[in-house]
C-alpha cells in the first residue's frame, strides 16, 4: 500500500519539531505528530513535554567535547531559524560557570575550559576577585573559578523555539498533526501509526522524539534503555525594580564542592502571566519515574517540597539581597540514554527509530540533534564524523 507519509516524526518538543524541519527542508512526504500544550496541567490526563517554560540555559561551554559541538552547531543557527520565523526566542545574557578553582582540583572547570579550546569559544575565566566584580549580586564559596561566555550565549524561549520550528517545518511542507500517537506497528513495507483519536496513519519510516514518553510500552517495538527522573523547578517572582537590577544577570551553573549543591539558574525572565521570575533547578537527589503512567501523574504535581526548600537554600546562598514577591515550583523531567548522550538510532525495525534522552541538556542543542535525527531517516545513519559517540540506543 502506498503510506501517508514517508517519515512521521511522533514527538512536537524541541527535538521532534527540530528534527520535522529539517527534514521538511530536505523531502516531501514529511509529517510530525504531537499535541499542543495543555491549557492546565492538575486536570490533563494526556501527555505532557518540558519545553512548557520560557527559560531555558544556552551556552557553548560544556564539561564534555561532544555536547559543546551539538551546542556550538544549534546556537550558530538560532539568528537564521527566528528570522525566517519570525519568532525572537533568544535572549544573548550569556552564561557563567562557576565551581572550584582548577588548582585547588576543579575538575569540572578545567573541563568546560578544555572544550572551549577546542571549539575556539572565546571566554573569560574569572577568579574570586573578578566575580565579584563583574558579577556583584551573586555570592560563591572562597576559592571559586568562574568560566563565563558572554557571546553566543544567554537563554531560549523552549516555548518560542519549538513554535518557531514546527512553523517552519509546516512552510516547508510538513503536515503538523495535532494528536498523541498510542502505539506503532511495523507491517513489514510501512509502519503504522494509532493516535488517542482512533485515527491511524501510515509512513514509510516514523521516528519516535517523545522525550521521558519515549518509554511507553507501545511506542517503540522494543524497550528503550533510558532513565527518566522527576525534577523540581522553582521560580521566583520579581518586581520590575529588582529585574532592573539584575539585567546584568546571565545564566548560570553552579558546581561547588558539594554535588548535591549544583545548581541551574536562569536571571529574570516575563511569563506569559505577564510576571517576571528568575529560576533555579537541580535536585539533590535523584526520583526515578518508571513508567510512562508515572511521568504523567508526576507532571500533574508541583514538584516536592524536600526539592523546593534545598533549592530556596541555596538561591538565597548564591543572591542573598533577592527581593521576593512570591515563590512557586513546577514539575519536568529529564531523559538520561545509558551513553550519557541523545540516543539516535533504529530500533529492531528497520522502519522504526528513536530520537530522544537530553539528559538535562537538550534545549540550547536541540536543533542540531534534530538534524542528526533527519540525517538518519533520509540515509539509514548519522554520517556526521565530528562526534566521538556514535549516538546509538540501547534496548533492554
């Protein structure tokens, strides 16, 4: 029978939307499955995705080579993707790293200045003295390093992004279809696939880039090693006055010597509630989801109050003078391949891949995972040799 579709992507999230782009740009026959965003979340009973935000770290600057590259590669193309859209979902405040210093056994600094390096990012590392200088609202331990990339960095809109990419996907030609697929089934020339609708669609090849949801048990033929935790966010909500006074804010990641202190947090940023909050997450230990039914009652919550106090903690350590209208938390998850990398790759179906596992990472590197993602349905493999990892999954 002759398919609906030659490639459906299922998953309309940062990777899913960038993946349906450009593949749109390169094929007919392109279409990508996914619903929009909930209008509430307590009473939702369908899926959910954590781009639902409108901040989200960018940056070059990373521990590990590979990541760096998929970063360096997607931020390189953020101006042309918001032109062509329309859409402004960048904001270049720049991103510092801060932890020990390289002599007193900083290892992750000396890391994230080694793949700098090697990528030719320009940055500036800064000892106590200079952070408190160029930086005078945050508070870090004595002995202190920080890396800071002030070009080509800052924070996205994950909201604005995955508009602008399923916009541009649907002018290139793709069909945007606004359903939760179920299950898929390879019948040996096409695959089939089952939305909560009871509509079924037919391609030649689908990719699955459902993020945590990538688990279900119906989704994928056989079952993806990945490991999804539940996390906690916390924003604080801020007066124009005290947003004013942090404009100079980037984006920050906080490693000290403790890990169960390492921190991410974004400067001030309006919501479309029309209030600002600044923002921090990284949970001191790890809640594992382990079915898809989990990750769904788990985005119907906000987040655990254990998880919300470590981190008020340590906002209230890092911007001591913070002035507070309000504090509220949410719930997301993150998606973490045993690799420690995307997982790219077919499944036992030679009709049937994967596209998913951002470990926490994902959103500034979505558009070049995407396109690793096209690359792979339109030629059976990822070509690309600049990556150590060749980003194939692992199936239990």
């Amino acid at each position: 029978m002759a398919a609906d579709f030659k490639v459906l992507v299922i998953g309309r999230g940062m990777m899913g939307a960038a993946a349906a782009r450009h593949l749109a740009l390169q094929s007919d026959g392109v279409a990508v499955l996914g619903p929009d965003e909930p209008a509430e979340r307590q009473g939702h009973r369908g899926v959910f995705a954590s781009h639902y935000d409108e901040g989200r770290i960018t940056r070059t600057i990373d521990k590990d080579a590979d990541w760096a590259r998929l970063a360096n590669r997607s931020i390189a193309r953020y101006a042309q993707i918001a032109e062509q859209s329309g859409i402004d979902f960048y904001t270049p405040a720049g991103c510092l790293i801060a932890g020990q210093k390289r002599s007193n056994g900083g290892a992750y600094i000396a890391n994230v200045v080694e793949a700098a390096a090697a990528l030719g990012v320009e940055i500036d590392i800064l000892d106590d003295a200079a952070l408190a200088e160029r930086f005078p609202f945050f508070a870090f331990a004595d002995g202190s390093e920080g890396v800071h990339e002030a070009r080509n960095a800052g924070h996205i809109s994950p909201r604005g992004l995955v508009k602008a990419q399923s916009l541009l996907a649907e002018k290139a030609g793709a069909a945007v279809i606004r359903e939760t697929a179920v299950s898929t089934h390879d019948r040996g020339d096409h695959v089939e696939v089952v939305t909560d609708t009871g509509r079924s669609y037919s391609a030649e090849k689908v990719l699955v880039a459902a993020g945590g949801f990538s688990i279900a048990e119906r989704l994928l033929p056989d079952r993806l090693a990945m490991t999804v935790y539940g996390r906690t966010i916390v924003f604080f909500e801020v007066d124009e006055a005290e947003a004013m006074r942090l404009a100079a804010m980037p984006s920050l990641i906080s490693e000290p010597a403790d890990p169960r202190d390492g921190i991410y947090m974004l400067p001030p940023i309006r919501y479309p509630d029309g209030r600002i909050y600044a923002k921090i997450g990284g949970d001191p230990d790890n809640l594992q989801l382990h079915t898809e039914p989990d990750i769904r009652d788990w985005f119907r919550t906000d987040g655990r109050a254990f998880a919300r106090d470590h981190l008020v903690r340590i906002m209230g350590e890092i911007i001591p003078d913070l002035a507070v209208r309000s504090i509220s938390t949410a719930s997301c998850v993150t998606s973490f391949p045993p690799s420690g990398y995307p997982a790219i790759g077919f499944t036992s179906s030679p009709r049937i891949a994967v596209l998913t596992g951002g470990c926490g990472a994902s959103a500034k590197s979505s558009d070049e995972i995407g396109r690793l993602g096209a690359e792979l349905m339109l030629g059976n493999r990822i070509s690309d040799g600049a990556y150590a990892t060749d980003f194939k999954p692992e199936f239990l």
